[in-house]
C-alpha cells in the first residue's frame, strides 16, 4: 500500500515504486504508456514524481484485476488524455462483459439441470447416410455456424476429448449426435467463462460417464466465485479511479 504523501513533495523512481511494490523499471514502463502522467525533469534530467502520480498509480492497480491490463491501461491513458467519456466507456464495457458472464454461467446451469442419460460410449443414435444437418446429426460445418465459431475449433476440442463425432460411413465427414451436440455447446459455454480444454475435458468426461450435475458442482461453485470476485475488483477499482479524477480536478 502507498504511503500517504504530502502536497509537493516531490518522489523519486525508486519511492514510487517501493510504495507500491513495484520496480523502478515497471515505473518507468506505465510512464512511457501513459498510464501515469509524465513525470517532471530536474534539472539533470532525472525524473520527479508527485502525489497525483501516486494517486495514479494505486487507481491504476486497483483497476488490474477487475479488468485486466489492457484494459486498465487504456482507461488511464483515456483519463491522463482528458478524455474521461472514454474512459467511463470502457469501465461500461467491462461492467457488460460481467454481466454477460453471468448469463453464461446461468445458461450453463440451465443447460446442465436438464441433462438427460447419455447413450453408451460408442453407440449411436445415426443410422445410414447423416444428411448435412437434421435429426439424425450435423456434420461440422453447419454446428461450427450456429455457435459461431470455426470448424478448426471443433477438431481441436475432438483432439482434447471434449467431443467425440463419429464418422460418416459414405463420406468419411464428422457427424455430432444429439448428445456431441450437447457436449460442444457444455465446452463452448465453460470456455466462454474461462476454463481451458484441459479443465473442460475431465469434467465433460465424467458427466458423459456418469450422466449427471455432480462432477460440475464444484466447478460451477469457483465459476460464481471469480464472477462475485471481478465485480469487487470492478467496484474496487472505481473508487481509486474516482480518487485519483478528483485529485487530478
């Protein structure tokens, strides 16, 4: 935690930094990003910080988590430019992905209470010929499309384990099943809200063998926690950011 600063006085390098448990390098790196305002010269040329970069510096910190670098970045180079609207924008934005997040989340938990038995592995529900995309499956192309992604994405799930198409006997393409289906769009949602494939796949794994909500539990429980986490974050960082507005006047 900084220090508390007097008006006027003046800071070093290395006093910024340690009062915010940073390097003097990293410092300097937020200054030349315009993350904090630029710094004054003595007369040797050394650099000169204030309370108002301190100011920054905390709101900039406090910013971190709830919205990542860039981001956080981005809103204090806004501020620093004088162009608040800008900045409140992207606070906005962040707030919206939030709450996108949670709607994934509730999708999630929707889409996991009605959970049906799985089929056997390695059985079937296709018989003959599938068609490009109807009752008895969809080949890749048409399931990538309505969930919006690419088809190169889908085979890398197959090749971790999160999906398992069987293949077309006259064409040799990839057939989704009702229940691949089912578990492409388990992986699509988990992967929106920030899992990777190899926390995804053991979870889709367990539910294909065991058929129910249990193995997600725990899962679903630290997905609430990183979300109710990042709306502190989101709510911590304001209250620095507005701080260091009312300081800079």
């Amino acid at each position: 935690m900084a220090r508390n600063l007097q008006n006027g006085e003046r800071l070093r390098p290395v006093d910024l930094a340690r009062g915010h448990g940073l390097s003097t390098q990293a410092v300097r790196n937020y200054e030349e990003a315009g993350i904090l305002p630029a710094a004054g010269r003595t007369p040797h040329g050394y650099r000169t910080y204030t309370p108002l970069h301190a100011r920054a510096l905390s709101a900039f910190l406090a910013l971190l988590p709830g919205h990542g670098h860039r981001t956080a970045a981005s809103i204090m180079r806004a501020v620093n430019e004088g162009a608040a609207e800008d900045a409140f924008r992207l606070i906005d934005e962040s707030h919206a992905q939030l709450l996108d997040d949670r709607g994934t989340l509730q999708a999630v938990e929707n889409a996991l209470r009605d959970l049906a038995p799985l089929p056997a592995l390695g059985s079937t529900t296709m018989s003959g010929r599938a068609t490009a995309s109807g009752p008895e499956g969809t080949f890749i192309g048409p399931l990538a499309g309505k969930l919006g992604i690419r088809p190169a994405t889908l085979r890398a799930w197959e090749r971790a384990g999160l999906v398992r198409p069987r293949r077309d006997p006259g064409t040799g393409y990839r057939v989704y099943d009702e229940a691949d289906v089912r578990d492409v769009r388990l992986a699509h949602q988990l992967r929106r809200g920030g899992y990777l494939l190899e926390q995804i796949a053991p979870l889709i794994a367990q539910v294909r063998a065991a058929g129910g909500l249990e193995p997600l539990e725990a899962a679903l429980s630290d997905w609430h926690g990183r979300l109710s986490a990042r709306g502190r974050a989101l709510l911590s960082g304001a209250a620095e950011l507005e701080s260091y507005l009312r300081e800079r006047g």
